[in-house]
C-alpha cells in the first residue's frame, strides 16, 4: 500500500466527484491497467467519453498511462495511482469544504451500495469464499489518541495484505489464473454518541 497521498486541493478533489470518474477510477485498481476499450466493456460508456474523463482523472493525479504496457504506439493503457486521503482539509474554505462534503456523502454512498451488491450476488461466488468473506463492529471507549493509534495498525496490516496478487502491474491477458478475486475492504472508525 502506497503512502497516502493528502489531497489539500478543492479541485483536485472534485474530480472524484463525477459517478463516471469515480467507476473508472474503481475499475482500474479493481481489474488492474486497462485501456479505453476495456473501460467500455465494463461500463457500457462511450469510448469518447471514457477517453475524457481519463485524461481529468490524468491530469488531477488520480491515473496514469502505462506506454509500457502497449503493443504498438495507438494502443494506450492506464492504471490508478492509489493511496489518496483528504481529511476535511479545507474547513477555512465553505466551497472547498463543499467539495470534500461531497466527496466523503458519495465514497460512503457508493461503500454501502457495493456492500449491498455483493450481498445480493453471494451464492454466485461459491462457498469458500462466503466463508471467507466477513462483517465485523465492534464499539470501544477511546481517546483521539488511542483511535488513531488504532488506525495507524489498521493501515500497517494493509499496506502488509496491499501488494498481495496486485494486479496494476502487468496486463490483464498477461496474468496467471490463480483464483483470486477482487477483494473490497471498507473499514470506518468514528465517535459516537449514544
């Protein structure tokens, strides 16, 4: 897992806040490099419209092309630049605030709706993996020091699990098949009053 990367600009992050930037965005760290035409397949888009909102999420920092990954000079692939954060950064800024606002209400949406989809879709993924798959909460009395101490662990077990079977370093029809799925972990952490 790469460091995290602060996003400390409004308009940086704004570009996370188009549904189509934020499905490519997931769709390359979930398959790994792709190009246009994959992105196509998998979201039903116009290559058109792909091929913009790629080259915004290029040039706020979020993907970049792959030309090593090309078979001749036409063919363009790119890949997500993962490990991104924003922590409500701009709250001496109303309309940056907004942004950010923003941002966390359709990251936390989008969270609960894959949670939803994978519970609708379970039984297509076979036994062992239901078994494997997991829900925890739990509820503890912490300081603010003691919960990001608790995060800071959180973060050191994935970033060990992060390069496991990671699939945005090779091509797509370049890697073996040895059983692994696109795994998605939501964890949040957060005072609560009763």
């Amino acid at each position: 897992m790469p460091d995290i990367q602060w996003i400390s600009d409004p308009d940086v992050l704004k570009g996370l806040t188009h549904p189509l930037r934020r499905r490519i965005f997931r769709l390359l760290v979930q398959v790994g490099p792709a190009t246009i035409t994959v992105l196509a397949e998998h979201t039903g888009a116009d290559p058109g419209q792909l091929s913009f909102h790629v080259r915004e999420l290029a040039k706020r920092g979020f993907v970049e092309e792959v030309p090593e990954l090309a078979r001749d000079r036409r063919e363009r692939w790119w890949r997500a630049k993962r490990g991104w954060g924003w922590s409500s950064p701009f709250s001496d800024d109303p309309a940056a605030q907004a942004v950010a606002d923003t941002a966390d209400r359709l990251m936390v949406t989008e969270e609960f709706e894959r949670l939803r989809a994978y519970q609708a879709s379970r039984d297509s993924f076979g036994p062992d993996w239901v078994e494997a798959a997991f829900a925890s909460n739990s509820h503890f009395r912490l300081t603010p020091a003691e919960l990001s101490q608790l995060t800071s662990e959180l973060i050191d077990v994935l970033r060990r699990w992060s390069d496991v079977g990671r699939a945005d370093t090779a091509r797509p029809d370049c890697r073996p098949d040895d059983g692994r799925e696109s795994v998605f972990l939501f964890v949040h952490a957060f005072p609560e009053r009763p």
